[in-house]
C-alpha cells in the first residue's frame, strides 16, 4: 500500500515555484492523475497524488516526513522524474544541464537519503536507451540516465534492491514528439506500447538484474547506421545484427568480382558515356532509397540533402552502390561527394584508377603457354610466330633496362662530380674538345 513517489516530465501552466526558484513537478493536476487514482481504487488500491520536486531536498525531506505522520510505510519507489528537453551537447548551457539531470540524480540521492531502508524492498529508476548508446541531440539527458544505471549498480551489499530500466521512447503520453517519433522510426526504433513494456518490466522485476533494457528495435534499419562509424561490440552478438554482419562479409567477398565486371564495362564506354552509366546508377539507387520510382526524378546536380537524405537514407544508398561497384565506401561518401554527379566522378575515379593499370600474366598462364609451344614442332609457324614475338620483347626491356642502368650511372656520377669534370663533360657532347 505504499505510495509511489513519481515525478512529472514537465511544469504544468501557471503552476507555483518555490522559494528556491525551481519548478513544483507536476502532481494532481498531470494529464490522466485523476483517471489513474479512479483505476487502481476499482482494482482495489487506495492512492494519493502528491506534488514534490524530487530535486529539492527539503521538499523530498517534508514529503518523506509527511508519509511517516500518517502512518504510511514505504515499501516500493519507482523513480520515473524526466524532463525532456534537446540540445546538442555543445549548445548544452550549464542551466540547462541542471535542469535536464537534476530530477534524476538529485532525486536518486534524495530518495535514498530520506527513506528508510529497513522496510524498503525496491527502488526502480526509469532511465532512458539514450544512456545504453546514445541518442542524438539527448547529451544531458543521457548523462543524467546513465547517473542512475551507475547508481543502481554501485548500490552497497545489505541496501534495497535497485533496478535501472533503459526505456525505449514511450507511446502514449511520452516524451517523444510525432516529428520525432517519426524521425526514430526510420532509423528503427518504434515507441513502446503499454501492456509489452509493463511485460518486461515484470520479468526484470523478477529476475536480479541491477539494469535492464526494454526497447523495441528493428535491428534491419537500426544497426546498419549505428555501425557505419566503427563496430560496435554492444550489440554484435543479437541475432539479427550477426545475420547482417555475415551478409556484408559475403559481399565484400564478391566485390572484386563485381568491381572487375563493372570496370570491364566502363572500359568499353568513352569517358562521357562512362559517366552517365555511373550518374544513372547512383540516381536509380537514390530513387529507390527515398521512395521515387524513376532515377529522373533525382536531378544529377542536386545535393543529396536537399533531397532529404539524412544519416540513415546516406547509410542506405551506401550500401546499394557498395553492392553494386564491389567497392569499400565510407559512410561519409555521400556527404563528401554531395551530388549524383560529383559521387559518379569519385567512383569512376575509384574503379579506373586500379583498370588502367592492366593486370600482368600470371605465372600459371606463362606455364600453359609454355605448355602449349613445347607440344608443337620447332618450324610450326605459329610457334614461331610467338618465339620471335617473345624474343623481341625481351630485346625491348632489356634495352629498357641498359638504359635506365645508364641513365642511373651518369646521375650518380653528376651527383659526385666536381666542377671541372662537369665542364669537361659539357665540352665533350658539345664537340669541342
């Protein structure tokens, strides 16, 4: 029958501060307090809504004297105080950043000096994904979540349970905008529905973990972003991301082949025609990355971010054209080379740097040639033909080879000659001397 000390994500309208200018956290005038307080009193529970800023220590301390005057027992806290507020880290202002992790790190401390711990058997702390592997714009709030794993799990030997649950972003009331719940749904991350989040929170409560992860993730889109930068130990051993990794070792595989083949082709083509082959190719596979069902929808002079790639559309496209070129492509190539044609430019730059080199005959072609003259007759003309050729040949490089000896020769002479030697030279191939 314990009350659940909860705070609110943000400060109601109009609602009083105290004397120490931070703001009263939300208590029975949060959306849905009554409706709650109506549902556990029908499931049998007796409930009390109570506004305390869990930041403020005398606030924590009144509160925690106020339940023991009645005669209430704590047995259970859950920890929920959130505020979600984003910034990039270096916009991040001192104020801001008190503000963000000050419901969750000062109340973890406050909670845990005011209670008493002989009747208390859990605390459970709502942490956040954003302190598991970071989340965009989440700098402070993720600093303040991965306060609370840590808090958890250096908890002494004789104290309350602790459990520190890493959510994924709620739906239904969370703290996730729709632009951004949208934004997280591309990269594979979906809001938590009520009834499997509070699934997995009884198996945590079940178990003895100290920290807990519940976040519903579509490995397919998540991980090929989350890895582009670097490998990522964390989750290289799920399942799903393991498939992916094997996948692209077997690409990389077959990229000299496909490398090998599309150099072929380009090798055929004049310079023009090889590069709207290569245009052609990068517009069909930005097409089908965004949505469009032509490559003439995506204009061969517009930057790819005007197009509406982000990390993860840049990741995609990566990933196709990797496939297709048998190239090796950083993440970042998309933004490096920030349109279709100034992309083809590089990536004909890539495969005909290494073709215009051709490749040397391997020592086993030589030895089927050899093979091959040595079962025909010494006047077979075509035997001859080749002997003569192969004569030839070595005659050229070896004259080749004579002179760059020579050559080599004379500037090593040039290098310690003195100067008198150096005008006799001049006068001998002028003929004068």
């Amino acid at each position: 029958r314990g009350p659940t000390s909860r705070g609110a994500g943000a400060s109601p309208p109009r609602c009083p501060r105290s004397a120490r200018s931070r703001p009263v956290r939300a208590a029975a005038w949060a959306p849905g307090a009554a409706e709650a307080v109506a549902e556990l009193a029908a499931l049998g529970a007796e409930a009390r809504v109570l506004a305390c800023d869990l930041a403020d220590r005398d606030a924590v301390a009144e509160l925690v004297r106020s339940l023991r005057a009645d005669g209430e027992t704590v047995h259970a806290v859950v920890h929920a105080a959130g505020v979600g507020r984003l910034n990039p880290v270096a916009a991040v202002t001192e104020a801001e950043l008190a503000d963000v992790v000050s419901g969750k790190i000062a109340g973890a401390r406050h909670l845990d000096e005011f209670l008493d711990p002989e009747p208390l058997d859990l605390v459970v702390h709502f942490s956040s994904i954003a302190a598991v592997w970071g989340v965009g714009d989440h700098g402070a709030y993720a600093a303040g979540n991965a306060f609370l794993d840590a808090w958890a799990q250096s908890r002494p030997a004789g104290s309350p349970r602790h459990l520190s649950v890493n959510w994924g972003p709620w739906a239904g009331g969370g703290m996730v905008t729709d632009a951004h719940a949208a934004a997280m749904s591309r990269r594979g991350v979906s809001l938590l529905d009520r009834e499997p989040a509070m699934a997995a929170l009884r198996a945590g409560l079940d178990g003895d973990d100290t920290a807990l992860t519940v976040a519903d993730i579509a490995w397919d889109r998540f991980a090929p972003v989350f890895v582009s930068a670097r490998p990522r130990p964390l989750i290289s051993e799920i399942a799903e991301v393991a498939a992916q990794a094997a996948a692209a070792r077997a690409d990389a595989e077959d990229g000299d082949q496909v490398a090998g083949e599309l150099r072929k082709r380009l090798g055929e083509l004049s310079p023009a025609e090889q590069a709207r082959l290569l245009v052609d190719l990068i517009r069909t596979a930005a097409g089908e990355v965004i949505g469009h069902d032509s490559p003439y929808a995506v204009e061969a002079d517009r930057p790819f971010r005007d197009l509406g790639f982000d990390s993860l559309t840049a990741v995609e496209l990566r990933g196709r054209l990797a496939r297709s070129t048998g190239l090796s492509l950083p993440s970042s190539v998309v933004f490096d080379y920030p349109t279709p044609q100034a992309l083809a430019e590089h990536l004909r730059a890539e495969l005909l740097s290494e073709a215009s080199v051709e490749a040397l005959p391997t020592l086993a072609e030589l030895d089927q040639l050899e093979s091959a003259l040595a079962l025909r007759d010494p006047d077979d003309i075509g035997r001859v033909r080749i002997t003569m050729r192969l004569h030839s040949l070595l005659e050229r490089l070896g004259t080749a080879e004579e002179r760059r000896q020579e050559t080599a020769e004379v500037a090593d002479r040039l290098r310690v000659a003195s100067n008198q030697e150096l005008f006799d030279l001049i006068d001998q191939d002028l003929g004068l001397s």
